[in-house]
C-alpha cells in the first residue's frame, strides 16, 4: 500500500572520510497527515455538525457576490435562530441540545440544493447562503421567502430525544444579494437584523431586511392566514357576469368568485387567486364554485324564464389535474340534480402545458355527460393548433387584452378576427370577453362574433341583481331575430349603475 513516510538519509564516512555507505530512517506519516487534515477541516467546519463555520461562509459569500456580478443573477442570506434554545439547554442538558443542533444542521441541508450553502456560524444560529436567485428582485424576494416558509414548516417538526421530545420553531432574517459591491460582513448584519426583528414580531416567522420587500412579505402573510379564515368562515361568494348575443338577449353567465372580507369588503380577485392557487386552497375552494354554480342552474332550471341560460365556470390547471377532480364534476351535478348541457368549463390556456392526453381523457368522460368546454384567453401564450385540434371543446373565448385595443391597434384586431376564422372553420362557437363601448361590439360583429361579455352589457352582479337583469332581456316566444335596436325599451344594454 501506498503511504506518507518522512525519509532521513545519513551518510557514513570510513577512516579515509570518504562515503561508504548511507543509512535511511523512514517515519511513518499517516497519522500525522490525518491530524493536519483534521485540524485544516476544523479552520472551516463546525466540530458539532460538520457544517462549514464563519470563516468558510464569509469566503463562499465573496465568491457568491464575484458569480451575482457576473451573471446578473440574485442571492439571499438566511440567517436562523432557534428560539428558546436556552431554555432547551437548562431543562435537557447540553448533550441533548446538542443532539437537538444536529437534527437542524440535518433538516437544512435537506431542503435546500447541493449548490447551496449550510453553515453554523456558532451556538444556536444557522446560516442559509442561495445562490443563482432570478435577475427581478422582486422574483428574488419571492424565492428567498419560498424557501424560508420551507425552512420555517420543517424546523418546526417535533425533535426526538432520550426520554424527550422537543417542540422547536425558529426565527429567519433574509438579506438579498446582487452584486460583489456589498460588504460580506454587513450583509450577515442586515440578515441578522431581519432576524431579530423576525423575533420582536413574535418569533416562528421571516422577516426582509428591506423594509419594501418585508412589507410585502407582511402583507401576504397576513393576506394568507385571512384566506384560511375565510375559508372556514364561508366568506366567499359568487357574482355573475351576463354573456349577450347580438339581439341583446342573455343566453348566460360567468361565475365570477368574490371575496366579502369581513373589514375590506370586496376584496379584488387579482389580491387573492394567485394566493389560492399556491397554497392550494384552490381545491376546496374550487369545488365550492362548481358546487354553487350547479345549485343555481338548478334554482334557474325551475323558472322558464332563466332554464335556458348556461353558466360558465372558471377551472384552475392545479385544480383540473387533480386526481378527484371529474368525479368531483360528476357529484356536484348528480347531487344538484342540475342539467349538465347548461354548465360550462372554461379551461385556460396554461392547462395545455403538461399532460395533454391526460386533459382530453378527462374532457371525454366529463362532456359524455352533456357539459360544455371553454378555451379561455385564447391566444395569450400557449397555444398549439395541434392540440386545439384534438381537444373535445366547444368555445372559444377571445381574451380581453385583444379587445381593448381592437379598435386601434391592427394586429388586435387582426387576431380577433383571426380567432373567429378559426373558430368557425372548427366548428365551434366564439364569445368576446372585455367589451365595452358599442364600437367594440360592432367591429366583433362585423369580424362574425355575435356573443359578448363585458361592461357594455353588465358589470359582474350578485345572484339577484343578475336575474333581476336577465329578466328585462327576456321576450317570451322571441323567435324573429329583430336586431337589438327594434326591441322593447329595458331589454337591451341595461347598465347598471357602477
């Protein structure tokens, strides 16, 4: 075997003085060598968790700062304290405390990626170092505290000890980082700051350095334990949309999903959706939609008046991949006792990113039962000829950004026209979502588009303001077409008040 020897080698001299021969003395070195690697890992690694220590993580983050500059991409500092941690040590003991610091050097080093920096700066505070964060600082920001949430849910699993077991949360201070301009020391003081000021607030949570970012890391967070609130209060409800032809009469409706927050009122559904779709409330609260919305075609089916009116419903990407999602569809309609030929599914463009066969699948069992489909804000992004082909649908919805300039921008118009082109040479109907001025609707109807939705017609009302308005588009036994000029005054155009 190969190993490190020091070799000394001595000459002996005769009588004469001259070299007769040479003595070698070989020092075994192993241990030795062994020793001086250990003492150069202990420079640079914590002994207790083996996680690199101050002196590693302040050489890491120039590097870090010299790569942001270069690439223009963003980093982060996370710095973490366990709370209460003096507490642990008087009641178990140093040694199981210790055991407790292990167990975090273990869970952080599992939740983030290889290119990622752990370290143990000393005592009961950890450092997180993010490399490769996006260029937007706000998208950043927006990842730094992704990973944070993370950080906080696993931290705070029960810690198993001898004869013990161990509640912990921690507080975390995010610094971010972009170019090699920013002093390594004070970036560690700025996520330090953050930390303890994450601790004033009441420990168990993150805090931004930047006073901008923690505002809206704040407000997101108070903005996400409301939504859970709401979702057990039943603070949601449904407002509805007309959808018009081109004799004014409505043939139907969007369910539009509001929320009435208790001190906010209406709160804008641009503030929350994006949230619900995160943390995956757009499940429950999802199926709530499609389940009042089969209740009210149901109510509708039993006035004449309103039988013939379909209702569209929004249905999130996560929501239709959900694995219960067709039997969640076919439930709510056979518990409602609602018509499906009457309901609508407007899927987005989005929803074609992954898995298509699996989409069509699901859209044959579900429209096998007589509900309709819907492409929503088509031509924003996604679309594949390919697959618009051989999707089971029935609709497409010209998306409102194209109608609001349709008037003067020729490539708004030009698409318009080409979705109703399209549309037709499919089979398929068309609607236009977003009109409001009567100029628009006379450019649509001049391309081939004779059903609309917007502001021209109706704002988005409450199930009794909706009806209300229904009904004065109503004509009993209308069957000769006249154009919406020559019908009876309140049957066409009624805006209601802003």
């Amino acid at each position: 075997e190969i190993f490190p020897v020091w070799l000394s080698i001595t000459a002996v001299f005769d009588e004469q003085n001259t070299v007769s021969h040479y003595v070698a003395v070989f020092s075994d070195l192993t241990q030795r060598k062994a020793a001086e690697r250990r003492i150069d890992h202990l420079a640079f690694y914590d002994p207790l968790t083996d996680l690199p220590n101050r002196r590693l993580l302040l050489d890491r983050l120039q590097h870090a700062l010299i790569a942001s500059t270069r690439t223009g991409r963003g980093g982060a500092l996370l710095f973490i304290d366990l709370d209460n941690f003096k507490s642990l040590n008087d009641i178990v003991g140093r040694d199981q405390a210790d055991l407790v610091l292990q167990q975090v050097a273990q869970r952080l080093a599992g939740c983030v990626r290889a290119s990622d920096t752990v370290s143990r700066p000393g005592s009961d505070e950890f450092v997180v170092m993010l490399e490769d964060l996006s260029e937007d600082g706000q998208e950043a920001a927006r990842q730094a505290e992704s990973v944070g949430e993370k950080l906080l849910a696993t931290l705070s699993h029960v810690y198993p000890l001898a004869g013990y077991t161990h509640h912990s949360t921690v507080s975390i201070g995010i610094a971010l980082f972009s170019d090699r301009q920013e002093v390594v020391d004070e970036l560690i003081q700025r996520a330090e700051s953050a930390m303890h000021h994450a601790k004033r607030a009441g420990r168990d949570t993150l805090c931004f350095f930047n006073p901008t970012m923690q505002a809206v890391a704040t407000a997101r967070a108070a903005l996400e334990a409301s939504l859970h609130e709401a979702v057990q209060k039943e603070q949601f409800l449904l407002h509805f949309q007309a959808q018009v032809d081109s004799y004014g009469r409505v043939i139907g409706a969007e369910a539009l999903l509001r929320w009435q927050h208790p001190e906010r009122g209406l709160v804008s559904p641009t503030e929350f959706i994006p949230l619900l779709e995160e943390n995956r409330l757009i499940l429950p609260i999802g199926q709530w939609v499609l389940e009042s919305a089969c209740d009210r075609l149901a109510a509708w089916a039993t006035r004449p008046e309103l039988s013939g009116l379909t209702l569209a419903v929004n249905v999130s990407a996560r929501q239709f991949h959900d694995d219960a999602f067709v039997d969640h569809v076919l439930a709510a309609l056979a518990r409602s006792g609602a018509r499906p030929q009457r309901l609508k599914l407007e899927l987005t463009e989005s929803l074609l990113v992954n898995d298509v066969q699996e989409i069509i699948t699901k859209m044959a069992i579900i429209k096998a039962k007589g509900v309709d489909f819907s492409l929503d804000d088509f031509g924003t992004g996604y679309s594949s000829l390919s697959y618009l082909k051989r999707l089971p649908l029935d609709q497409l919805k010209i998306d409102q950004s194209f109608i609001r300039n349709i008037l003067t921008d020729p490539n708004d118009a030009a698409i318009s026209k080409m979705v109703v082109v399209l549309a037709e040479s499919l089979g398929l109907a068309v609607i236009a979502e977003g009109v409001e001025t009567e100029a628009q609707r006379d450019i649509l109807a001049g391309q081939g588009c004779h059903v609309y939705q917007g502001y021209l017609f109706s704002r988005p009302l409450p199930a009794e303001g909706f009806e209300e308005f229904a009904l004065r588009s109503f004509i009993p036994n209308y069957s000769d077409h006249r154009p919406a000029k020559d019908l009876p005054p309140g049957t066409v155009n009624s805006r209601p008040p802003a």
